[in-house]
C-alpha cells in the first residue's frame, strides 16, 4: 500500500513537470527540441483548422435549414466568450443529462445521481440514501446517514443539514423532467464551493421556465414505487418573462427485513414554481420555490416538510464580466415521532459572485456569503443536543485567478476560500490547479487542495447519549487531496475520463473511549487516513441509434487512530465503501419510436460497521421500454432485477420491482 | 525568469518528451458529439441570409439580370467566414447573393443588406445619415442602432439571438419586412414622433 502511494506521488510529480516541460516547447528557444515542437504544433494546429472548418461548413447547413423560429431557439456563445470554468477543465466532473435520467427510468434524485460513475450510491431503505464520492459513506443514524463530505446544491440552494453535516436525501424531490443536467465533481471542490466540499459536489441544474414551456403530465404505478404523478405546465406573461409551475406526488411502499415485510413505506407531495425575467440584455431575473410535505414510517411516523425560496440577480457587464446576487430562504423541519426529537431549520443565505478578465491572460472570479442557519430541535430522551436553539453563521469569501500560461495550451487556476463558521472559526481552503490541453481532444490536469469539514451539531453539541461532558474541542477535518486526471477522446464518437487521486486525511472523527461519560464514549479527533484510487468513465456514442455510458471505480482506504483511546470500529464507522463499483448504461433508439434501456451496477462488498451488517457484492439490472407516440410515451421500467432483493447498505432488503405509465408532452 | 525557463528546458526528459508525443499521436480523435452552443456570429450570419428572403424590396429598384446580390459588412468583419458559408449558392429571384466588406459608406450604397459594425453614437449617426432615403437593410449589433434610425438590431436574451425592428426606418426606406418575420422581432413603436 505504502509503495504505490509513493509511485503514485511520483507519478504526479513526473506529469507536473511534464506539464511544466510543455510550456517551454513554445516559451524556450534555440534547441533542436524547439524546431521539432514547432512542427508538431503547426501540424497539430492545421489538422485542427481543417477539421474546424469541415464542422462549421456543416452546422451553417444545418442552421440555414431552420425556420427563424427555431434560429431564435438555438443556444449561442459570444466569441470571445468566459473562460471555461476551471472545475470543468482541471477536475474529475461528470455530468448526467436530461436525457441520461429520462433514459434510466430514475424516478427520484438519489436513483439519477446512480448514473455518475463516480459516486457512491446505495439505497438504505424505502425513503433514506447514503451517498459519497471518493469513500466515507458513514453509517446510518435516524432517518439518514452520518455521509459528510459532499457538498450539495440545488440551483445554487445549498441542501445541508449542519445536525449531522451532510444531506437528507429523503426530502430533495426535484422534478426530473424539469433538470437541465447534474454535475457531479468528484475530489475537493473547497475553492469556489465552500465548507464540505471534501469529497466532492453535486450540483442540480435545473433549466430555466422559457425551456419548460407547455404542458408536461405523467403518470405511473408498480411494485415498489406504487404510484406517482406529476404535472407542470410552463407559460410566457410577457416578451421576456416565463414562469412555470408544477406538483407531484408519490407512494413507495416498504422494504423487507430479514426476508419479511419491513415497516418504512412512505408518500410525499410537493409542489413549486419558477419565474425567469429577462428584463434586458444585460440583466436577468429568476424567482423559484418548492413546497413539501411527507410522512415515512421509520418504522413509527416521521413527518417531513419544507419550504424554500430563492431570488438570483445576474449583471452582465460584457461577455467576459458578470455579477451574480443571491439570496434563499429555506425551511426544513423533520418530526421523528418514533425516538420523539424534532428539528426545525431555517436557512437564511445571501451571497454575491464577480467575475471579470484581467490583463487578457487573468480571469478573476471573487465572492462573498453570508448564512444564517436557525436551528431549533426538541430534545428527546435518546439525542440531546446541548443547546436546543442555536443560530449558526458562517462568513465566506473567495478569490480565484484562471492564468492562462500559454494560450489553448496551459493554465494555472490559484484560488481560496476563506471562511469562518460557529464552531472551529477561521478556515483557510486553498487549491492549485493546472490543465494542459495538447489540442481539443486530449486534456491533462492536476490538482493541489485543502479542504476541511467542519463539526456538525451532533459531533460538537450533542450531550447524550454518547456523552455528558461535551468535547468543545473538536476541530475541523481536514483533507489534502493530489489529483491527477486524463480526458481523451480517442477516436469519433468515444470520450474516455481517467482521474486518480491520493488523499491524506487528519483530525477525522473519532469515536473515542471515556470514562467519565455515561456512555462510555466520546467523540474526538484522533483518526487520520490516506485513500486513493482511480475513476474511469466512457461515453460511447455507437451509432446514432446505439448510446453507451459507463465507469468504474477504485477505492483504497488506510485509517490509523493517533490515540490508544480510539474505539475499535471506529474506521468503519467513518466509512462503509465498496473497493471497486462499475455501472454501465445503454441506450437503443429503435424505428416506430421505441427505446430499449439498460442500466447494469455491480457494488464491492460492504464491512460490517458498529451500526451495519456485512453487505454482500451484487449486480443490479434495471430495463426500461418505452414507446413515443405522438405527444404520448408509454413505458415499462423493471428495477434490480437480478435478484428477488437484494441490500444495498444496511439490514433492509431492497425488492426487485416493477412499474409502468404514460407521459404526455404538449 | 529567462533562466528558470531555460534551465528547466534543459531538464527535458527523453522519456518524458516521447510519452508526450506519443498521447499526441494516438489521439487524433474529432469533436465531441454532443450539441455545443453556437457561436452568435453564426447564428447572426444566418439570421442575415435569412432576411434577404423575408424583406421585399421596392420594384423601383430592380437588380438587373446577373447583378449580384449584395449583403455588406461595414466596419471590422465580426463573421469570420460564416457569412459566405450561409450564402453559398444561394440566390434572390435569380440574383446570386455575394458578401462585400467595406470600410467606407461610400463604397457601400449599392447593398441590399448592411451589417454595420460600428459603435459609436456619432459614426452610427454619420453613416446611417449617409444612406438615408436608399433601399438599404441596415442592421447591427449597437445598442442605441434601432434608437438611432437603423432598422435592425440583433441583441441577446438567455443565450438566444434575438431582433429589434425599428418600422418607421424600415418604412422610410421603402421596405416590407413579412409579417412572419415581423411576428419574431421586437418592434419598436411603428406610431413614433
């Protein structure tokens, strides 16, 4: 292990300085190595040429044979457009489309992000999910898991519950059809993102209500997902104003446990809005918010529902300058009527985003927020928090500066966030990363950061039952991750990712033994960890008519305790990871209007953890048949059908199942 | 800095230099397959060749047989070549459609279509002034261009190339912009002082 940890740090080394080398191939002069470089790249520079030339003969075409209608609907970019977002460039991004979701037959957010190859997805039971990037999927607690490190976001709405830090998934029920795409960067996203970036970020896109126009109602019951309905219906009020509205709602019925009826079905309504103003060429407008209701057993009832509101101001100063202004509120309040504790947050959140071009060769994006997190709970007689009311804020600022080195060549992106939070105040996350595009089909990049967890209330307030005498001291988690990545397309059609990454962690959570606490233990600080591992994804556009996707992963993971008063189990707790995970999803589009899908995952073995049983490997299969007719689709979704259930993550069993509608687009 | 580059130039390594020219070579590939927006230039380029069929010229002045079409760029070209590539072979009632660039009005009073670079206010005025009572198409990307007395200005919404039509410059002109064309502008108020 040690060893090719070292391998692999030399491996960054060597490409760093081959990167570095790289630039000289233009910057250096007088050698031999010079005169053959410029070669290469004037060859390189011509083929490019022509093939841009071929492309653009062919889209004029396609363009000219438009209606003016369809013209004003085409996407466009300015020429001397924004530089491409550096987490775009130089990071372990994937993104699911649209299409990708619709494909899948997924249902509800946590079943589309299964379709990122680099995250960790498992279904815990009918309503939670546990879901990482790069390891640390923590054991499950009370309705959800203690997973931590990711950063989620919903059109810009950070979805995070600083109870235990991470995300209640059961409750994030965007409607899928509405979902422009969802990107998912795997690895430290702590310069632009902010606090919990650790491993990772999700953002959900949704597409703004002058794409969503007309009427969209779909209907399906089965097996496990009994029944669920949606309608959204888009309109225009003015020449630059749309607006959408839509509800759903749905029934998912139980799990089983050891093979007999589990207790955990549960059914959700929600509803919401979004209102785009292009007010003029410069400034735009949009409006959105969602309203939710649920009730899940777990197995006693725990009512869910929320509300949320957000407002975003967009300044175009030119094609290279804009301002961005936020602001949200959002409401979440969860009744766990079975162990009698209640949380009640209300987010409050502002934050501004500036980014301009400087001196041709800089690009500068810089921000500041500012967040207010009202949390009340109602002590119960198993989870105590200290103080039952706490506001929490957190200040953020960040600056980033995207050098271009060598233009279409090499560039440097220097950035950090600076941040201060409730409980471990003052925090520094800095990263260093730099692409190296030979030409348009071949990118190289790596990547220096630091990113930090901050405790969340049930490590730093929570006083029973693991604890009487609180541990005020606990710091912030802190990881810095080397990333190394490769995006090719090796031939038409074909895009290959590669990405590897060695992570040291220190300051983890520890579960630690203590004496003078009732229960005997106490949560300290006292585990650190290296992990690595490799992610692969292709996308592989066969025929028109014949689309695969599909990735693999790799995870490798050391915890050490730096005390001897560090629990046994206490590694696992931490992180319940599979060592290796594939998935691969195929798409046929077939004559009269039929599609033929298949989505395949196979999932490593879980440990048994203080809280989980040992999971077991498994291959899932789902399959999905559709017909369009007309403004109708018909279609038929079979899920994990391999198997009469399979688990995923804990004790539940998850049923194989069926389910089938229809879809109406207007 | 000089030094630090050549020293590190000097570092090259064989191994190194091969690997790299080899990921080079073996990935010739071509471009991605999935849609990527457009440039607007190109979007405009269309827009522009599509304008030539949905205006109506007046019968006063007839092109006579063969006489090219001309659709005029004044100012710094901003197409690159995407303008001759959307009129490629195409014709208007049997009048080849050709591009010209100019750098003088002078030059340009004997096109059907302008596309005016210009930015300013008073080159905007100068030139527009200059053409004023031919049968000219003027259209632009200038902000106050509509304002100013020109007919057509493209401007951007959400990513989407969208027009403002100035009817009382189009009237001035003698020109009939098609109602279907008209239905997709914003037109700016036909009453006016």
């Amino acid at each position: 292990m040690i060893k090719t940890v070292t391998f692999f740090n030399r491996l960054v080394r060597v490409f760093r300085h081959n990167e570095w080398h790289s630039t000289q191939y233009i910057m250096a002069g007088g050698s031999r190595v010079r005169i053959i470089s410029f070669i290469f790249l004037l060859l390189f520079s011509l083929t490019s040429t022509l093939r841009a030339e071929q492309d653009t003969t062919s889209v004029t075409a396609a363009l000219k044979k438009l209606s003016m209608e369809e013209l004003m609907n085409i996407e466009v970019t300015s020429v001397s457009k924004t530089p491409q977002k550096l987490t775009e460039v130089a990071s372990a991004i994937q993104v699911i489309t649209n299409d990708d979701i619709e494909q899948s037959g997924a249902t509800r957010l946590p079943e589309a992000l299964r379709l990122a190859p680099n995250l960790e997805v498992a279904q815990v039971n009918s309503h939670d999910w546990a879901i990482s990037a790069r390891g640390f999927n923590a054991a499950p607690l009370n309705g959800s898991t203690l997973a931590d490190k990711l950063l989620v976001m919903i059109d810009g709405r950070t979805i995070y519950t600083p109870l235990f830090g991470g995300v209640f998934w059961d409750v994030q029920n965007v409607l899928l059809e509405d979902v422009d795409r969802i990107e998912v960067v795997s690895g430290p996203g702590g310069t632009l993102w902010g606090d919990n970036a650790v491993n990772g970020v999700i953002n959900v896109i949704s597409k703004s209500a002058d794409q969503t126009q007309g009427l969209y109602a779909s209907a399906s019951a089965g097996s496990f997902l009994q029944d669920h309905a949606a309608v959204r219906y888009g309109g225009q009020l003015a020449p630059n104003l749309f607006y959408r509205v839509y509800g759903q709602f749905f029934d998912q019925t139980n799990t089983l446990l050891h093979d007999t009826s589990n207790r955990d079905n549960w059914n959700m309504v929600q509803g919401g809005f979004r209102v785009d103003y292009f007010a003029t060429e410069k400034n735009s407008l949009t409006v959105q918010g969602d309203l939710y209701w649920g009730l899940e057993n777990t197995p006693t009832n725990l009512i869910v529902n929320g509300q949320n509101i957000l407002g975003r101001w967009t300044h175009r100063f030119s094609d290279s300058s804009d301002l961005r202004v936020q602001a949200y509120f959002d409401h979440t309040y969860r009744n766990y009527s079975h162990i009698a504790f209640d949380d009640d947050l209300k987010t409050y959140d502002l934050d501004a985003q500036h980014q301009f071009s400087l001196f041709k060769r800089n690009h500068i994006v810089w921000g500041a927020g500012f967040r207010l997190m009202d949390d009340s709970v109602r002590n119960s007689p198993s989870l105590v928090l200290r103080d039952s009311h706490l506001d929490l804020i957190l200040l953020s600022a960040f600056l980033q500066d995207q050098i271009t080195l060598v233009r279409n060549w090499l560039e440097l992106t220097l950035g950090t966030k600076l941040s201060s939070n409730h409980y471990t105040g003052f925090e520094i996350q800095p990263s260093a990363r730099l692409a190296f595009t030979p030409n348009i089909h071949n990118t190289i990049w790596a990547a220096v950061s630091r990113a930090v967890h901050t405790p969340s209330r049930i490590d730093a307030d929570q006083v029973f039952p693991s604890m009487n005498i609180l541990n005020t001291n606990l710091v912030s988690e802190k990881v810095i991750a080397y990333e190394l990545g490769y995006r090719v397309e090796p031939f038409k059609r074909m895009a290959i990712s590669v990405a590897g990454y060695y992570n040291t962690y220190t300051d983890l959570r520890s579960i630690d033994i203590d004496a003078q606490s009732p229960s005997g233990v106490i949560f300290e600080n006292n585990q650190r960890a290296q992990t690595w591992g490799v992610e692969l994804s292709v996308n592989y556009w066969i025929f028109d008519w014949w689309h695969l996707r599909g990735g693999y992963n790799y995870l490798s993971k050391q915890f050490e305790s730096t005390s001897s008063s560090v629990l046994s189990g206490s590694a696992v707790f931490e992180g319940i990871d599979p060592k290796n995970q594939a998935m691969l999803q195929s798409v046929f589009k077939l004559p009269k209007g039929i599609q033929f899908e298949a989505v395949g995952r196979y999932t490593d073995s879980l440990p048994a953890s203080i809280l989980t049983p040992y999971v077991p490997h498994y291959f899932s299969l789902d399959l999905r048949l559709a017909w369009t007719y007309k403004k109708f689709e018909f279609f038929v979704v079979g899920k994990d059908l391999l198997s009469s259930s399979h688990r995923e993550f804990g004790a539940e069993q998850i049923p194989r199942s069926i389910y089938g509608g229809i879809t109406c687009r207007l | 800095m000089q030094t630090l580059i050549r020293s590190l130039n000097h570092q090259i390594d064989n191994t190194v230099k091969y690997i790299l020219l080899l990921l080079i070579f073996v990935c010739p590939g071509t471009s991605w397959p999935q849609v990527n927006p457009v440039p607007s230039s190109e979007v405009k380029a269309v827009f522009l060749f599509n304008f030539a069929n949905f205006v109506d010229w007046p019968s006063t002045s007839l092109l006579s047989p063969g006489e090219p079409f001309i659709i005029g760029v004044l100012g710094e070209n901003p197409f690159g070549s995407y303008l001759e590539k959307s009129v490629l072979n195409e014709k208007k009632d049997g009048h080849p459609l050709v591009i010209k660039y100019f750098s003088n009005i002078e030059e340009a009073k004997n096109c059907r279509i302008l596309f005016i670079n210009l930015q300013s206010p008073e080159q905007l005025h100068h030139t527009l002034m200059a053409i004023k009572g031919l049968n000219i198409l003027t259209v632009s990307d200038a902000p106050e261009f509509a304002k100013s007395g020109g007919m057509i200005r493209f401007f951007i919404v959400n990513n989407k190339v969208r027009f403002q039509v100035n009817m009382e410059a189009v009237k001035d002109a003698n020109l009939v912009i098609s109602s279907k064309m008209l239905r997709l502008a914003e037109v700016l108020n036909s009453e006016g002082p």
